[in-house]
C-alpha cells in the first residue's frame, strides 16, 4: 500500500508532522551535557573537531546559534526546512550571526529526520500522491 504524503512534512495517513522548532528541542536535549560532551569527543578529528557528533550533542555555543537561526526564520522558511538552499542557509546565518557550517550540518541533519519521519515529500513543491 502506497501511503499518501503532504508538502510540509506531515505523513497523510499519520499525521505525524516534525517542524524545525521541534527538531531544534531535540538536537538541544543532551546540549553542553557531560556524557554528551565525552561522546562526542568520540568523533573527533585530528583537528580536534567533531561535527558529525553536533546533533547528538551540541556546545550550548551551537545551539544558542541554532536558536538565534530558527528565531529569524520566516514562516515559509520554517515550513520549507527541509529543502533550504546553500543560499538560504548563508543568509540565514549571516541575519542571525551564526556559524553557516553549524547551520548546514543542523539543516541536512532536519531534512533527514524530516524525510524519515514524515515520510517525507521529495521536494519543496512536491504535491499529494498516492
């Protein structure tokens, strides 16, 4: 059976719907926490970096970025998340003063959950299917 899907990241059949601000709660749950700090050391390159290991446990530095960020957005940019471009993405950082590679790894990482969750539509201007 093939299951309907809506622009805007709800599952027709579901409902279940993920909007950025709720992404943006969860990426913050384990946010400057010791044990989220010990994993992501985990990932760590030889730079002493670890952006792979950002959504699972960002510095409260990132997130305040991330808040800053999805605080701006207008409404069709919260709704479009998913599908930002380069450019948004740039503009939106540069509007909040936020690091634009915090924000890209944050935006790619909520267009994966959005897909996976919603059931996701393929693009921003996807319309109903069955």
């Amino acid at each position: 059976m093939t299951e309907k899907r809506s622009r805007g990241g709800e599952n027709a059949r579901t409902g279940v719907k993920l909007t950025v601000e709720q992404y943006l709660r969860k990426v913050a749950t384990f946010a400057g926490n010791d044990f989220g700090g010990r994993f992501r050391s985990q990932f760590r390159d030889r730079r002493g970096t670890s952006e792979l290991a950002m959504l699972a446990c960002p510095s409260l530095d990132e997130l305040e970025q991330l808040r800053r960020a999805v605080a701006i957005m207008t409404a069709a940019e919260k709704r479009d998340a998913a599908f930002l471009t380069d450019e948004q993405v740039a503009t939106i950082a540069r509007d909040s003063d936020a690091d634009a590679g915090v924000l890209a790894i944050f935006f790619n990482g909520y267009a994966l959950q959005f897909k996976r969750v919603s059931g996701g539509p393929s693009g921003p201007d996807a319309e109903n299917s069955s």
